[in-house]
C-alpha cells in the first residue's frame, strides 16, 4: 500500500535524523553501533496480539524498548508529530542502554538500575528538544498541571525510589 510505504519511509528518516543528532557532542557523543532491531504495528491490537508481547498491553502504551534485547517496538496508530515524538523518545532508551550497560558483576548484587525518572525523564526532555512541535498529548498535560503547583511535584527521593511517575 503506497501510503503505509511512505509513512514507514518517514518514520525511518525521523529515527535516522535522530540518530544523527544524538550521536553528536551536544547531546550523547556516543554512536550506537549495531543496527537497532525495529518492530513496527499498524494499531495496538497487533502489536498486543502479537508474539513479541505477549499478552495484555495498556492502551495508553505506544512504544517500548527491550534493553536486554536491544530492539525497538513501536506502532502506527498515532498522529504522525506524536508519533515521531514517540520513536525518538524511544531512540533515547536505546541510547541509554548501550552507554549504560552494566557488567555482569553489577547486576548480579542488584546495582545495575538507574531511576525510571532518569531514563524517562531524559528521554521526554531529548524527545521534545529534538521535535518541540508536537500535539500535546495528554502526558504532557499532566506533566504541566503538575508543574503548575509545586506541591504536587515529587521529591528527589520519590523519583530516585521509583515510587511517583518517572514520567514527572
């Protein structure tokens, strides 16, 4: 189908031009050098249903990386300027991953982990640096009315403990 052809030709030169910009010394100056596995779904329900999942996903889950297997699982049922904002937002976990990876030593006494605040946290701030002119999607909203009252915002040692939206 010549639309989907070129939608998955767009998708590819965003996560390229992504992959470009992060590579450089403003950002990570790390290139990843492996080819990034990458599994792309027309709606959630295949992306669900399918193998690689396995079973029930929420809908609200648009993408996700896999850092033991490094691959990259996105789908298409997005605005595509939410979309784009979604890969690269997962394009920073693959970044995260290959310049973080723990040894083996590490993650047999349980200090492998970073904060989720701190992978999800940089990843929406790269994502929305690197394509400010997205759709203000409802995590972002959230992210605001949050900020809008101080009292609501966590605490360093929530976000460090993982008990509060990494996404805040």
């Amino acid at each position: 189908d010549p639309p989907q052809v070129e939608y998955l030709r767009q998708v590819v030169e965003n996560l390229e031009g992504a992959r470009d910009w992060m590579s450089g010394s403003k950002i990570f100056n790390h290139s990843i050098e492996k080819r990034i596995p990458i599994f792309f779904y027309k709606t959630h329900t295949d992306m669900e249903s399918s193998n690689l999942v396995g079973g029930f996903m929420p809908e609200g889950v648009g993408a996700f990386v896999e850092s033991d297997r490094k691959r990259m699982v996105l789908k298409a049922d997005f605005s595509k300027p939410l979309g784009r904002a979604i890969g690269v937002h997962e394009l920073v976990h693959e970044f995260q991953f290959d310049i973080y990876n723990p040894g083996i030593i590490q993650k047999a006494v349980g200090s492998a982990g970073l904060p989720n605040g701190w992978y999800e946290g940089c990843a929406e701030f790269l994502a929305g640096l690197y394509d400010p002119h997205t759709r203000d999607d409802i995590r972002r909203r959230e992210q605001r009315n949050y900020a809008s009252n101080p009292k609501t915002l966590p605490t360093w040692d929530a976000l460090n403990s993982d008990v509060v939206n990494p996404y805040t």
